[in-house]
C-alpha cells in the first residue's frame, strides 16, 4: 500500500455475509502519478462503480460508470490514475452471479466488464456516491444500498455451497458429494452457472491463494516443503501453478515480502 492510495474496506456481517466480501472505497491525489496494481484471482466477480477519470482493467479503459466484474480467474492488472475515485462491491463466489441473474435478469457467460448503464437504480447509486462526503459516508451508502436489495430468492444450492467450503482445502476429494443427491456433472454444471468454471479450477484457485498465504506466514520456510503441504506434486508444479494463475512465482512473491511490497 503506497503513501498516496487511500483505500478503505468494510466487511459485512450478519445478513450481507452470505452474499459479499467486502465492500472498498478508494481515491488518489490529483498530484499522484499512475498506480498499477494487482487483483488476485478469487473466483469472484464485483461490482465497480467508478466515480471519476477512466481505470485500467485488465487492458481495458473504465469511464466513469457502474460496471459488472467478471468472475476473476487470474491475477488482474489494475490501473488508478490520479484524482481516481471508485467504490465496488466483491462478492462471494457464485453468489454475486446468483444475486445479479435475479436481481437484474442478468445474461449469463459474460467474461468482460459489462456496463450496468441500462439499470436505473444502480445508476442512482452511483449519483448518490458521488455527492458523499469522504470513504465512511461511501461504504455506509452501498452498504444501505445492498441491505435493501439483498434478498435471494433463488440462493446457491445448498451442495454448492458445501462443495465450495469444501475445496478451500487442499486434499478436497470431489467423489465425496457423490451421495446420491447430485452427480459430479450436475455439480460441475452449477460451477459453470454460477463461476464460470469446473470445481477442479476453482480448487486449483484456492490453493494458488493459500500458497500465498503460507509464504506471508512462513517467509523463510523451504519452497519444497511449503509446495508439499499444499498438495502440489513438487517445488516446480507450485511455481507453474503460481505463475499461470497469480501472474508471480513463489520466490518472487517471497522477495517482494521481504522488501515491503507483498
């Protein structure tokens, strides 16, 4: 985090918790020069409501607006100019997809940025984010604003949800939900809906992010050895992994946390 980003994240508890991560407010100084940054994949898609000059997104120009995130299935390059101003909404996996399918008839199998111009209220949202007055007022809008519209009628099933919490571990077995109630190819088909890929993807997500996290616990731990309690085949599966899905290898996130910069 550099001296002129000022950025603010409030995680919802209570009934918000089934359907967001987090909810972020971030500004730059009109004097800052441009920031690049990067999202890690999380199986997730956000929303983002930018509120001032265009941002980089994954190449792509962001005017100012409100936009659907697609589901983050690698690293992401972000781009801040300054005098930027943006507020978003990161959702949980599969649930931001369900939320919007009915809250917004959503058309499926999109995997760009899609402009949400069309719909009145976000966009009423947004007006109402650009006259608040400072992060707090932002968060507590869109916080007040998802309250409101939180209700899912048609929520992720139940198995889905279990499969999910279960392959955030990495020795998952998916022949475990084989129990009669859903196939692995109805439960392969729901990750397509709701995620846009298969459960062996998504697990393969989630170990790149516990890796990351064991490096930030265990800086000076042996590569080997950290690339053998996560389950990869060996020292060089964790650096191939990592760097086809984070966009960084083990040791050069390791040297990055060492100077500061992880």
């Amino acid at each position: 985090m550099t001296s002129d980003l000022d950025f603010h994240l409030f995680c919802p508890k209570g009934v918000l918790s089934d359907l967001v991560q987090g909810i972020w407010s971030v500004s730059r100084p009109t004097e800052a020069d441009e920031l690049h940054a990067w999202l890690h994949s999380d199986a997730a898609s956000g929303l983002l409501i930018n509120l001032s000059a265009p941002l980089g997104y994954d190449e792509q120009e962001v005017p100012a607006g409100v936009y659907l995130l697609p589901v983050n299935k690698q690293t992401t390059r972000v781009t801040l100019p300054p005098d930027a101003l943006a507020v978003g909404v990161r959702f949980l996996p599969g649930a931001g997809r369900a939320w919007m399918m009915e809250r917004f008839a959503f058309e499926q199998g999109r995997e760009v940025i899609t402009p949400l111009t069309s719909h009145a209220e976000l966009m009423a949202l947004a007006a109402s984010l650009r006259a608040c007055r400072g992060h707090r007022q932002r968060l507590s809008l869109t916080y007040r604003w998802l309250r409101a519209n939180q209700t899912l009628n048609q929520p992720l099933p139940q198995v889905i949800t279990e499969v999910l919490q279960a392959l955030d571990r990495p020795d998952a077995d998916m022949t475990a939900f084989e129990n009669g109630v859903m196939s692995q190819r109805q439960i392969e088909r729901y990750f397509r809906r709701y995620l846009e890929m298969t459960p062996k993807y998504y697990q393969r997500l989630m170990r790149a992010r516990q890796t990351l996290l064991a490096l930030k616990l265990s800086p000076l731990a042996p590569l080997a050895d950290v690339a053998l309690a996560l389950g990869f085949a060996d020292q060089a599966h964790m650096t191939r992994e990592l760097k086809q899905l984070i966009k960084i290898t083990p040791k050069r996130y390791r040297q990055c946390l060492t100077q500061g910069a992880g």
